[in-house]
C-alpha cells in the first residue's frame, strides 16, 4: 500500500469570528526511526501535538519502514511527502517558506537521503536539496 502522511495543527479560536486570518505558521516535518525495519506515524502522535500545541504545524509522514524496502525507496517516500508538504502546507496555515525537518535514527538517515536526492551527482554538486 501506499505510504500516508498524518497532518496535526491547531484550530485558531477565532475561527467563526471575522478577524483576519492569523500569519501562516512554521512547519515541522518529523521523520521517525526504526532501524530501517520498524515504526509508525502513530507512536508520534503525541510528539506532534506537542508542537501543534505550541503553534507548529507537524506533518509526521509514514513511509515502507521495513526489512524488504531499501533506503532509496524509502528516502523517495520522504522526498515524495516532503514534496507534498511544500505544495500543501497552506491548506492548513502553514507556511511552506518555514519548513523543518526533525528526524531521529534511522528517520534521520532518510531524511538526509531524500534531502539530497539519494546521492544524485546534480544535487551533492550543487550542496542542495533536490526536492
């Protein structure tokens, strides 16, 4: 099946009132670990409310975290969400100019990877992201 991603923010309290609509918001996107064979979105549910909380919008994006998936195909998940979370962001008040990305242990690994396109000569070149 397809990799899916879980999107959490707060609801501003105005809302039904007729004030303009508040700043666009910074933008977490948090990449769990697993040792490249395990984990979910769902363990980090609570992480992501947590900055939700505090103003963030979190994207916490799933991805083929297991022993019959390589680390490309993973890495081209990540970049994928990554991907959708710049063009899509908005439709939630966030901003996609202020985008970070948080990731630990193997999550860190792919999201380095799908950061710099999976080692594609164009992007270490160049010392950008190719996303």
């Amino acid at each position: 099946s397809r990799p899916t991603l879980d999107v959490f923010y707060q609801v501003p309290a105005p809302l039904l009132a007729a004030a303009p609509p508040s700043a666009a918001r910074p933008v977490v996107v948090f990449v769990y670990g697993g040792a490249w064979g395990s984990g979910a979105k769902s363990n980090y549910a609570l992480l992501a409310r947590f900055f939700a909380a505090r103003g963030a919008v979190v994207v916490v994006p799933d991805y083929s975290a297991s022993a019959g998936a390589t680390a490309g195909q993973m890495a081209a998940e990540i970049a994928a969400a990554l991907r959708w979370t710049r063009q899509e962001v908005s439709r939630f008040g966030g901003n996609p100019d202020d985008v970070t990305v948080l990731a630990h242990s193997a999550g860190a690994h792919v999201a380095v990877m799908a950061m710099l396109g999976e080692g594609r000569e164009e992007c270490v070149e160049r010392e950008t992201a190719c996303l």
